[in-house]
C-alpha cells in the first residue's frame, strides 16, 4: 500500500511561485539572464515560474541524475548538457529539490569553470536537515521535513510527477 500525505496545495505553490517571480524580476532588473532549468524534476516549477518572469531571458536545461530509488547514490550523471555559452551571462539554476546538496553543488561546481558573470540557485524545496554538502541555495520556495516527496515534477521511480500539487509519499505494510 501507498499513501499520499497532502504537504502543499497547488494554490501553496502558484502564490509561493509569484513571490520568488517578483522578487526575480528585481533581482535580475538589467541583467543578461539566462535561466537553466535542471531535468526532470524541475520542468513543472520552471515552466510555471519563467512564465511570471518579465525580465528579458533566454532558457536551456540540463538533464542531471543522481537517484535509483529513495536513497541518493552519491555522484550525478550528466545525461544532457547546456547547448548555451554561459560565459558572460547572469545564470540562474532552476532545481527541484536540495537534499543533501550533491547534486546542485556538482552542477554549481561545473557550470562555475565556464565563466558565467553571475550564478545563483532556486530551489523550490529545501530539506535542510539532510545536507550533506554546503551549498549556497539564493532563493527557496519552501523549507521541508526530512520526508520524500512527490508532485508537481518530482518523481518516485518517474511516477507521479504529473500531480499539481506536492505530496508525502509513504510505503504502507
Ligand atoms: P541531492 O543531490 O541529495 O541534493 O538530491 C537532489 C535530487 O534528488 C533532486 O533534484 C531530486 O531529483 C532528488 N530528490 C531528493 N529528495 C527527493 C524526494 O523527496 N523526492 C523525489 N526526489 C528527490
């Protein structure tokens, strides 16, 4: 058995979403911005989020593994790179989730050696309790519990990622 702990409502998340958009179009006010949106998880808040965006942007992805199961495995596999230069350029990292961290600290680390004129992390989930590596996450959507979660673009197994809103998932028995 499955159980699915409501933890935000999808009406949480959109009004949540429009406070880091606002705070964005005046952080990145006359930059040269270039929003990375890191794959999978990330595809629902990204899309939602560039879309309050008013700022001038252009966009790329990543796609970043480092998940088998419920555990991380402690490296990232790098299955899709950005097809943008980032030299130059004010970029902002588009995350799921910070966990333990290893996963935006080794994209940080990477996308650092390319010479971006800025680059700051948003993350729309942060479990603090379980970081593992220190990394500098600019702007967070919401501090959550030590639980794993599913919804709105996060997966278990690359299920569940379609619902609008973001749950705790719990195996039963
Ligand atoms: P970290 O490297 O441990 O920080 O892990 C970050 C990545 O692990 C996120 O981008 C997610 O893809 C995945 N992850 C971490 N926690 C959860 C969770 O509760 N549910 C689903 N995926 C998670």
């Amino acid at each position: 058995m499955v159980a699915q702990i409501p933890l935000l409502t999808e009406q949480q998340i959109q009004d949540r979403v429009i406070e880091l958009a606002t705070k964005l179009n005046s952080d990145y006010d006359g930059k040269n911005l270039l929003v990375v949106g890191i794959l999978k998880g990330a595809f629902m808040f990204f899309s939602d989020m560039v879309r309050r965006l008013t700022v001038p942007m252009a966009v790329d992805f990543m796609i970043v593994s480092s998940y088998t199961d419920t555990e991380t495995t402690g490296k990232i596999n790098v299955h899709y790179d950005l097809r943008e230069s980032i030299t130059g350029k004010d970029v902002l990292i588009v995350e799921d989730i910070v966990d333990t961290g290893i996963t935006l600290n080794a994209i940080r680390q990477m996308l650092l050696q390319r010479a971006p004129a800025s680059l700051k992390i948003c993350a729309l989930l942060d479990k603090k309790e379980r970081r593992l590596v220190n990394v500098p996450v600019d702007y967070v959507g919401f501090d959550i519990p030590n639980e794993f979660v599913i919804g709105y673009g996060i997966d278990y197994n690359n299920n569940y990622r379609n619902l609008p809103y973001i749950a705790v998932y719990k195996k039963e028995g």
